[in-house]
C-alpha cells in the first residue's frame, strides 16, 4: 500500500515578482489565470476519490511562491485545504515558496490555517551562483527564513539546483553540506534544464552559458544525494518529470535532461560503492591465478592485458552474487542495463549475478564470491 500521497494544486506564477535566469513561469502566467475555490475543491475531490487506502495525504500548493501572493488570496486557497484536513479527508497542508517571502506575519497565517511544511526554493548557498541566476536575494535569506519556520515549529525542506551559471561540483558539495547543517525534513535535487522564454537560453545561444552534460550532471548529483542521504536527509524527488518542463509551455535545450534521471544517479552510487569491492575480488583472483601459474608475471601488468589473457586463455570466471534490496535492484542494474554492462566489460573474469536480499536497506550491498 502507498504510504503517502500528495495532492497538487498549481498556482501560477503570480506570487513571484523576480524573473530567475531559467525560469519561464512569468511568461507562462501572462497566458494562464488561477484557479477559483470551486476548480480547488474540485480537484481535491477528484484525487481523493482515487487514493484509496494511504497513511499520509497531502494537499500541497506549488507551481510558484505561494506567500508572495497577497494575504488575503492565501487565506482564500488555505481556508478549502484546512477544511478537508479539519474532516479528517486529508493529513497535512504544503507549499512551496522563496526564502525572501519569509516573516513573521506570513508564518502566523499559516499557522492559523494549520499548514505543516514549508518547502523553500533555494537553488543554491553560495552568492556568486544565486547572483549570476538573478535569484533577488543571497544566501543569508535562507538562513533568516530557516530560523523563523523553527521558530514556529513547520517541517520544512529546501530545493536545490545543479549547474546555474557559475555552479560547479565544489559549490554544489557547498550546498549540500550547508543544506545538512540546517537538518530539513525533506530535499529536492534538480539539474539545471535549459528551457523556452528564458533567459538562460538567450545565454546559452550567446554560449554564455554551457548546460551540464549529462555524465556531469549525475556525477555532482550523486555526490549531493550521498552527503544527504547520509545525513538521513528525505530525497523527495531528483530531476524534474517532463510534464513539469513540456506541460508548462517549455521545450528542453542541451542534454541534461533524461526522464529516469533518478535511476541515473542511483546507479551511479551503487556502481560506485561496489565497484571497489569487485576490484578487490579480482586482486585476489589474480593473486591467486599469479601464484598457481595460471596467469604470468607479465599479464598482470595491466588490466588489458589481463583481460586478454582471460580471453586467451579461457579461465574459468569466477561466480560473483551481488545483493541489493528490491526497491534498489534494477539502479543496481542500472538505466538501461548500464551498470551491467559496465561490469561485464570491466570484469570479464568474472560472472556476476544480480539477486534480491530482502534484508538490505536502501544503498546497502552485499557480494558473495566463492574463490
């Protein structure tokens, strides 16, 4: 069963007055209204005709920054979600908004209207990247918006972007580490995509600004991801679907983006963490093979023309079982059987076999070989 569900309810634009170098949503606001009480309440309905059994429903506002709207049109919206939450149809109250639009009177308010999170669009923590993105205010607004909600006790959690203008893996770790320190509930990680009616393509048709390359991206993603999931940080979402780029009025520019970008990252930490585990099984293999004769001197100079030699000579592989819990074993096997590939190519001394052991956390491995 579905532990937890959300119920989104997109609110347009409006909220935000600043022009974000990758974002197009002002232009696509020009085109397109808010909904009215009737249409919110309407698409409550809808989904919570559909859940069926969940734990944990929420509403949640996004599409802009829900507290620069005008008070008054956030207590309109607020009131219909209090209302299903006050009957028990639904668990929590969630929005999404800048930390800029962060005091006191906007907290209280939603405290009246008994919202739990708060999720800030922070992008990144260091100046020189927000400056450069045209975010409208620094990191320090970040901080002060984290005190407050602590202060008046909401759950809260923090997106982050990969690969602004001026980005790079050290400010990316940057942020990621500063994102620990502030211990949010929940994160987002989302790679830099260049999309229609927006600044950021106008500098990358200039070639002001290069996009990531996919293998880039995941690479500084994955790196993100470990320092937070260590830190037993929720990883809500990586990488953005493609209803919320094409479905709101932007085409996709440059490479960064896939639509498993997920899996992409996850199979790039599980690769990562048994790759070294496997190289220390082929050092013992070769050891072995070295001291029994099968292999000479000179065929462990080198991986190639170790991997000749196995093929040459037609060793015997030797069996290798690599465990994974079930909601990590195709990451295990990666997008597209990538990570298998990549070892049969790397390893070919060795037949590896991808098995389930219930056991196992999540990015937790376990290899057996019998050598």
């Amino acid at each position: 069963m579905k532990k937890h569900a959300i119920i989104p309810i997109f609110i347009p634009h409006r909220g935000c007055p600043n022009d974000c170098v990758f974002c197009n949503q002002r232009k696509i606001t020009a085109r397109t209204t808010a909904p009215t009480v009737d249409e919110v309440k309407n698409t409550i309905d809808t989904w919570l005709t559909t859940l069926g059994e969940v734990p944990t429903v929420e509403i949640a506002f996004y599409g802009g920054s829900f507290t620069g709207l005008e008070l008054e049109e956030q207590s309109s919206y607020l009131a219909i979600a209090k209302g299903y939450k006050d009957r028990g149809l639904i668990d929590k109250i969630h929005l999404s908004t800048r930390p800029d639009y962060i005091d006191r009177d906007i907290l209280y308010n939603l405290k009246v209207y008994s919202v739990d999170t708060i999720e800030l669009g922070v992008q990144s923590f260091d100046d020189e990247v927000l400056r450069k993105s045209n975010r409208g205010h620094t990191s320090a607004s970040v901080y002060e918006a984290v005190s407050l909600i602590k202060e008046y006790g909401f759950e809260f959690g923090i997106q982050l972007m990969i690969g602004l203008p001026g980005d790079s893996l050290e400010t990316c770790i940057y942020s990621a580490k500063e994102t620990v320190k502030l211990k949010p509930s929940l994160t987002r990680l989302y790679p830099t995509i260049v999309i229609d009616d927006t600044e950021l393509l106008e500098m990358y048709e200039r070639g002001e600004y290069q996009p990531l390359s996919r293998e880039e991206a995941v690479t500084r993603t994955a790196a993100m991801y470990k320092i937070l999931d260590d830190a037993g940080i929720t990883i809500m979402r990586v990488g953005l679907k493609s209803t919320d780029i094409i479905g709101e009025g932007g085409s996709i520019n440059g490479g960064t983006y896939h639509p498993a970008f997920r899996q992409l990252v996850e199979g790039r930490i599980a690769r990562d963490e048994i790759e070294p585990q496997l190289d220390r099984i082929i050092d013992e293999i070769r050891e072995r093979r070295e001291k029994s004769g099968e292999l000479t001197a000179n065929h462990l100079q080198g991986r190639d023309l170790v991997n000749e030699s196995f093929n040459q000579q037609r060793l015997s592989r030797v069996k290798v079982d690599v465990f994974s819990s079930p909601k990590w074993f195709s990451n295990v096997v990666g997008n597209n059987s990538e990570n298998k590939n990549y070892f049969e190519k790397k390893y070919p001394e060795l037949s590896i076999k991808f098995r389930v052991d219930d056991s196992l956390e999540a990015a937790q491995f376990r290899i057996n070989c019998d050598i």
